[in-house]
C-alpha cells in the first residue's frame, strides 16, 4: 500500500482552509487519497510520525470540524461511488465521499428512499453525515443519520480497520451497554475515533407520492402552536396527520426564501411552516386533516401553497435552502474585518419549543443583539438562530448572548448540539451539557482507539 502525495502548495491547501462555519484554517498539508489502502498506508505513516489528520469531505460544516491549521487535511471526495446497491435486502454500499444527492437518487432509481436529508444535501458528503450524525427535516419521521447505518469499514488512527456491523441479537447482557455496539461509537463521533473507509446503508420503500404544504401565519405564536399541534395530532396517531417535517421560517428567513423564487404571495404573513405528506400506493394525500388543524391556528387561508411533483417539490427545498446560502452569503462581507455568521444548534421538548424561542430572543435583546433569521426543525424542537457579527467586538457579544442562551436551553431539558456536531466552534458548550463522568468516559475511548491524539484535533475536545 502507498500513501498518496501530501501537497503542500500555498493555493491548494488555500482550498480546504474554511467551510460554513466562517473560521479559515489552513493545513500544513493536503492529501487527497483515492482507495482505502492508500488513506490506511498514510494513516500508518502520519500515526508512525504523530502527525494530526482530519477527515474531510465536502467541508460544510457548521463548526470547524473539517478544517485545521495542524498536519494533514483528508480529503475522501475522490472516493464517491455506489459500490453496491441490493434492491432486494434494501441495502447499499458507498464509499464515504459520495454526495448525500447521489446516494438518494441512486437509490429511487430502485424505488428505494435513503432517509437522512441535510438542508445541504447536494453540497455534503456521506462521510461527514455519518461524522456528525446529521439530520435534517426528515428526522421527525426518520430520525438522523445513525439508524440508518448498517455497517461501516473503518481505519483507526494507526492504521488497523474494523469491520463493524449492527449486532443481530434480541438479547445481550455480555459487558456495559455502551460496548455492545461499536458501530455507534464512530456514527457522530467527528473525526475524533477513525476515519470511514465504507458505509452500509439501510434503505426505505420509496413513497408513491410526495405532498407539500406550505402554510403561512400572522404570528410566530400560531405558526409555533400549529407545528406543536400537528406534533402532538401525529403522536397520537390521528388519521390524515403524519408528517415527514415540519419547518419553521420566522418572518427574516421567509422574507429570505419567498424573494429568493420571486414569490409575492404571504405578504401579511409573520412565520411560515413547510411539512411534507408521504402517500403509497394508490391513497389520495390527506390534505382535509392538514386543512382543518391549519385553519384552527389561524392560517391565512389564501396563501396556502401545495407543492406537488417533483419540480415542485425540488423548488420547496431550494426555497427552505436559500435561507442558510443567503445569510452565509451575508457572512462572508465581514470575514475580512473579524466577523463571521454564529448559527445555534439547540434544541429543546417539542412542547416547550414557543417558549425557548421567546426566551432566547429575549436574551439576545438583554445583550443588544438580534438574530436575522431563525428556522429549522420545529417539529423537533430544534431550530437555528443565525446571528451576523461585523467584526470580533459584536462576534464577543453575539457568543455571550449565545452562552445564556444554551445554559437556559439546558435547565429547560434541552441540547447544545442537535445535528451539526460540536467541531471546534461548540467544544467550550459541551461541559455545560456532559457531567464529569460522561466527559471522563469519552475521553478514555479517545485515549483507547487514538493514544497520540492525531485524528481531527480541536473537534470535541481541546487540542
């Protein structure tokens, strides 16, 4: 086996040096590998020299996790196929630089739905999917990346593979319930524990059709009531209600997606919610149910949209994604002066999502700042605050503001990270959140499967 060329050319290692979190990092060095032997023969020699290696793929973090300013960056993207796809076990094999977008449409081309769907799916990769355990709108039916993994090939830091699969057993008691399954230790891991060579994937039968709604408010308090309503209508198993997402846009980020298409509907709308209906087989979609909660929350009725076929469909994410692009676009102005975008990744009880919404933006105000847009997974409780900082001053403020917000988060029986890791930007966060004893225990597999520390320093923990 023979390790691929590290580049080290100023231009080259330029080009990995940020992602979406608006820090810049630039490597020592670059290496671009196009097999599983060559990225094992160079974590050999970089484990043999101590030399610091992270993983990255499509770099669109949101918190520095696959940028550094330390050794070696890994690039996977050159190893992006399909390696297998069984129509009949409903499962595929791909190689961890493949895009999310390929992977799905690799399998629909079977009639085969792979579940997991980051707001940037056409951009980010497998491997840093299963990096972060993300997510996605999808999550309310289909939860995140991690269930729908089924085995992985992974390189350890020094270079020995293992082979993981789920384990098949109904029953086990053999050890502490954390080792039954090591798969799950490297699935949100960041980097920090192996490098994915491969990935098994688990795949769904594809719906027959898709229905979307888009559904605009007068108020951020009926929009909030109605996803929490429709939440509570789903769990309970109400006939009509089953929702694949539910999606928040505050006024900010809907003025965002609606100029982003040239729409002029939902001009006296102050909060807008996306949701997705999924149909098999021959059944008509259920929109009478959809309809009738709607309108108990005070929907305005005129502008409701319907977003059917896949053309429709696909303009309903561009729209949901042109919030992100837009405000990171917006961003980068003020990376010159110090500044950059801070986007939060709480989460709380679906329940309680209205009031932890209240209260952070009154924290915010507390501090004299403002979010310019706020979205996300409502019907998760998770949504994201974007804040622009101008320069380090307002950077400083905008984090102190971000700081009681989370501690806040934390005493309503929320998370400081819902889907887009801890990476280097959210690392100071998680002690808030881990007492010294699930800290202590992360810490010892770190030292168990990377003893000199080389894989991804600075993600999750200090470097």
């Amino acid at each position: 086996m023979t390790a691929p060329a590290l580049v080290t050319d100023p231009a080259i290692r330029e080009g990995f040096a940020q992602d979406a979190s608006g820090l810049r990092l630039v490597p020592e060095a670059v290496a671009r590998p196009d097999s599983a032997d060559a990225v094992v023969a160079l974590l050999r020699e970089a484990h043999a020299a101590g030399t610091p290696v992270t993983a990255a793929g499509a770099q669109t973090s949101y918190v520095g996790g696959s940028i550094a300013d330390r050794g070696i960056v890994l690039s996977l993207r050159t190893m992006d196929r399909v390696l297998d796809l069984d129509p009949a076990a409903r499962t595929m094999r791909v190689q961890p630089g493949a895009l999310l977008g390929d992977v799905k449409r690799a399998a629909a081309a079977h009639g085969l739905l792979f579940a997991p769907d980051p707001t940037s799916e056409e951009e980010s990769t497998l491997g840093g999917s299963i990096a972060c355990n993300s997510s996605g709108a999808r999550s309310l039916k289909y939860g995140a990346t991690r269930p729908h993994v089924l085995g992985l090939t992974v390189a350890l830091a020094d270079g020995r593979v293992l082979e993981l699969r789920r384990p098949a057993m109904e029953k086990n008691v053999a050890g502490y319930a954390p080792v039954h399954d090591l798969l799950d230790w490297f699935v949100g891991s960041e980097g920090t524990l192996g490098v994915v060579l491969e990935a098994e994937l688990r795949l769904l039968p594809l719906p027959t059709a898709v229905t979307g709604l888009g559904l605009p408010f007068p108020t951020a308090a009926s929009a909030l009531g109605f996803i929490a309503a429709a939440r509570a209508a789903r769990d309970a198993g109400v006939a009509g209600v089953n929702p694949r997402c539910l999606e928040y846009l505050d006024e900010q980020a809907f003025a965002i997606a609606r100029d982003f298409v040239g729409g002029t509907w939902g001009q006296d709308a102050r909060a807008y919610v996306y949701t997705e209906e999924e149909s098999f087989g021959d059944a008509e979609p259920p929109l009478d149910a959809w309809l009738a909660l709607a309108e108990a929350h005070d929907v305005l009725a005129d502008d409701i949209q319907v977003f059917e076929g896949e053309a429709n469909l696909h303009q309903a994410r561009r729209m949901r994604h042109a919030v992100p692009a837009t405000l990171n676009e917006r961003a980068a102005r003020f990376r010159a002066q110090g500044g950059r975008k801070v986007s939060t990744d709480w989460a709380v009880p679906y329940p309680r999502l209205r009031e932890a919404l209240e209260a952070a933006n009154a924290i915010a105000a507390t501090f004299g700042v403002a979010p310019v847009g706020t979205f996300g997974h409502a019907g998760n409780g998770h949504p994201h605050q974007h804040f622009l900082a101008h320069d380090p001053h307002e950077l400083e403020t905008i984090e102190r503001a971000v700081d009681a917000t989370l501690r806040h988060v934390l005493s309503m029986g929320g998370t400081v990270a819902a889907e887009h890791g801890i990476g280097k930007l959210k690392r100071r966060w998680l002690p808030l959140q881990l007492s010294p004893e699930q800290f202590a225990l992360m810490q010892a597999t770190k030292l168990a499967l990377d003893p000199k520390g080389i894989l991804a320093p600075g993600n999750v923990f200090a470097p």
